[in-house]
C-alpha cells in the first residue's frame, strides 16, 4: 500500500515531445481560443440565433365581420406591467387596408383611419365584467364594429388592422409637449405592448385550428 505505480517515461516525460508537436499544439490552442471568442460574442450579442419558424396559412379563411360584442384594448406597458397612456411619449395610430383587385390585374388598396381613446371615455354596449377590474384610464379602445377581416395578404381581397406606435416628436400639432428623449428612451426601454380583447367564436375556431397544427 506504500508502493508507487510504475510508468513508463522518456528523459524523465511521460509523453515524447518534437518541436512540431509543440508548434501544432500552439496552432490548436489558437483557433479554440477564436472559435471560443466568436460564439462568446454570437451568444452575447444574440447575433445569430438558430431560429426555427414554421408558417401555417389558410388560403381560404374565415371572415370575421368586427360587431359590438367585440372590445380591443391596447396600450402599452412599462417593465412592471402596469398599462400607461401618455401622449408625450407615444401615441397609437391605427389603420385598416382594404384590398381589391380591379381590372388589368390592378390592385386597389383603401385607408381608413380609426380613433382610439381612452377606454375611461368609450362608450361600451356589452362590456365583460372582468374589463371592470381593468385599468381604463391606461388603456386605449378601439371601435372595430363593421369591419370584416377576410383574405390572406396579396391575395385578390384581403382586410387588415395595423397598430402604430409613434414616439413622440415635438410640433405645432402636440403643441411640444414632448418629455426630452432620454426620458423617452428610458420609458420605451424593455416596455411591452399590453391587450385585452373579448374572445368571439371566430378566434375560438382559429384557436382550435392552431392547437389541432400544435399537437
């Protein structure tokens, strides 16, 4: 139990070394360590993410004809979650685009310009009792009765909603009322974009469809 294993050595190493064997060590230590830098700086930097996206469309959905059993609200959020409208950091623009193919293979594109406001101030028909518990001074609503969704993009006729939101920029239209841009900045930094909407049966369908492509 007090012996020592035996081992072979060569000038007192156990590995016979060349002068080549050390210049390519060397080299072998050197592209690790760049390897090691590079995918370093890829990870931090998220530069290039292995992403795997899969596409599902419908050629033929459903329409969807907006009515007032619908309620959108939208606002964003700071990195607490805490809904907020101030106009002198952001404002929402919302949009639909209409489309339709006329002759020679022209395509006919109509905006329209909807108002949000605040939900405090929206006239609701049918509201959910959950929405009660929202915060609707701190929430914009948008009035969506009588707009049908239809198509897929660049389709012959397709429908779609765009929400914008614009930072601010002082004018003689917001009257400067602007913050300065690094309280801007610091607002709209890592906020999130905050929804609520009411769940009709044409979104149930569309939730079925997803979790029946999911499974």
């Amino acid at each position: 139990m007090y012996g020592t294993k035996a081992n072979f050595t060569i000038k007192g190493n156990k590995t016979y070394q060349t002068i080549f064997g050390s210049i390519a060590t060397l080299i072998s230590y050197f592209i690790i360590l760049i390897f090691l830098v590079i995918f370093s700086k890829q990870i931090i930097n998220h530069s290039k993410p292995n992403v795997i996206i899969t596409n599902l469309i419908d050629p033929s959905p459903i329409h969807y004809l907006f009515s007032n059993e619908f309620i959108w609200t939208i606002s964003l959020q700071y990195l607490n979650y805490s809904n907020y409208i101030d106009e002198s950091i952001y404002t929402l623009n919302v949009f639909v685009y209409i489309s339709n193919k006329i002759e020679n293979g022209k395509t006919n594109v109509t905006k329209i310009k909807l108002f949000p406001v605040k939900c405090s101030n929206y006239s609701f028909e049918v509201i959910p009792e959950y929405f009660n518990n929202l915060p609707l001074d701190n929430l914009y609503c948008v009035n969506l009765t009588g707009i049908e969704l239809r198509g897929v993009y660049m389709e012959d006729k397709w429908t779609s909603i765009d929400f914008k939101f614009v930072k601010c920029k002082n004018s003689s239209d917001n009257k400067n009322i602007c913050k300065n841009p690094e309280e801007i900045a610091e607002a709209l930094k890592g906020g999130y974009v905050g929804i609520f909407a009411t769940i009709t049966k044409y979104y149930q369908i569309n939730l079925k469809i997803l979790l029946k492509y999911m499974e």
